[in-house]
C-alpha cells in the first residue's frame, strides 16, 4: 500500500526536526514536546511508549498535522506540513494518512459498510469503486458477515477492526493508531495487534501507533519511549520480545465477540478529532 508519498529509496517517509509544542493555561505554559526530532521509514510498525502526560498523543497529533506546532518542522515526502495551507492540510491527511482512536469514532447511523467507504467517498472516489474497495478490505479484516450491521451491533473487537479497515481502505502511506486497544480485553487487543502485524508484514504498510500496553509495544518492530515531552530511547524490538503468539485466523474472525458497545456509557458518541 502506498499513499501520494511513498518514501522510495532511503528518504524517511517522515521526518520531524526539533518540534516544539507548547500549551498555554492562562498564564501558564506547559512544554508538551521539547525539541524533538524522529523520524518514520516505510514498512515499520512503531510503538509510541510512555506514561500519561508524557506527550505521546501530542505528538502523534503534531505528526500527523491534526494539531500546530511552535517551532521545528515535520517533512512528508520531502514538503513541510505546516506550510502547507489548512486546505492542503486536510487533502493530505485524507489521501496519505489513516487513523484508528481508542474510541473507534465510527458514525452510528452507518452501517460498518459505509463507514469504511467513507474516506473514499470524500476524496473522489468512483462510489462503485468505493463499495468494491471498502467490501474487500472488510473481508481482508474478518467481516465481510458483518459488513450491514451498525456499530451498536458489533463487539467492541468488530468495531475497532471496521475502523482499521476505513484507515486503510484509501492505501495511506502512513497508518496513526493513538492506544488502538485501549477500550479492549486483554484477548480481544492481542487480535486486533495480530491483525495490525498482519497487515504490516503483508502489505508493509507503515504503522504508528500509541500505547501505554508494553505487551502491545513488543508487538511493534521499532519501540520509542517518552517522557516528559521528550524521546528517552529509540530502538528496534527483539523479535522474540512479542509476546505470545496469536492464532492469525482468530485474529482475522475475531474470536469470541467482546463486550457490545451499545452497553457501554457514552457508545456512539463521534469525536473526529479527539487531542488528549
């Protein structure tokens, strides 16, 4: 999969040089992220570590360009995000970026189907071409069975994998997962981290992703930590650090449903652009 950056060759597909983020509460400021530099390479799976407050989310958030930066840049395909003009901003996200939230921000009038076709349909997308594509990745995530069902009829498993299959429907170059397995059991989020493996060993599709879960961290292929606004390490994860292996076709079916979200408080609520 690749989306209008590819990052051929040896350019990062990303880059992030010295950015600063600063939060201001009154007359207070607070650094959430101090000079940081990072780059992201295609075909890696990077897990986002660190304890709450540690600035994870903000900086999947500056990455990604869902929120300003004080100073530095981020470079995308070689164009700075933020000199880009809002317009640009949002065509880019939506043609070379996908998303998957704790809080899956699925629209609950749509059924899992419409849903993923979602982003195509924003950018142009012939909606036949849509259908076909959103059809076939809902297969490739283990639901096509479920594919005309609304969200308050899922498992909280199902609907997180729909929001997997709608990031990668429109083929990003880069996927921000921000604790993906959050609002999951512990077996349900050891499926959805199979599936992201999955998608990433099949498809080398680059994934970043946040989370505080260090089972989910050693699933990942490269391990960053923070604190305090700042990257503390940075190295590859051992392949053998990755937990306990998960059967790839229960991974892909979804094992036993999880908890329905109709019965969980605050269920069907959409945030489209959650910044913790």
């Amino acid at each position: 999969m690749a989306g209008e950056f590819s990052g051929a060759g040896t350019e990062p597909l990303l880059a992030a040089e010295a950015v600063r983020k600063v939060y201001l509460a009154g007359e207070v400021s607070v650094v959430a992220l101090h000079h940081l530099d990072l780059t992201v390479r295609a075909g890696e799976l990077i897990a986002v570590m660190g304890p709450s407050g540690s600035g994870k989310t903000t900086l999947l958030n500056c990455l990604s360009g869902l929120d300003d930066i004080d100073a530095g840049r981020v470079l995308v395909g070689g164009r700075d995000l933020f000199r880009m003009s809002d317009a640009e901003r949002t065509e880019h996200r939506a043609r070379s970026m996908g998303f998957v939230f704790q809080s899956y921000n699925l629209i609950p009038v749509f059924t899992a189907l419409e849903n993923v076709e979602l982003p195509l349909l924003l950018v142009g997308t012939n909606a036949s071409e849509a259908r076909r594509r959103s059809r076939e990745m809902l297969d490739r995530v283990g639901l096509a069975d479920r594919a005309a069902h609304r969200p308050n009829e899922l498992s909280g498993g199902e609907q997180q994998r729909v929001t997997v299959a709608r990031a990668l429907v429109a083929r990003p170059a880069i996927v921000w997962a921000d604790e993906p397995t959050g609002n999951l059991d512990t077996s349900m989020a050891a499926q959805i981290m199979a599936l992201l493996r999955r998608l990433n060993r099949e498809d080398g599709q680059t994934i970043v992703l946040v989370t505080h879960d260090p089972t989910i961290g050693a699933a990942a292929t490269r391990m960053i930590r923070m604190r305090d606004g700042r990257l503390v390490s940075d190295e590859p994860v051992h392949p053998g650090a990755a937990g306990p292996p998960v059967d790839p076709s229960e991974a892909r079916t979804g094992g036993p449903p999880g908890p329905r979200m109709a019965d969980q408080p605050g269920a069907g609520a959409v945030d489209l652009h959650p910044v913790r």
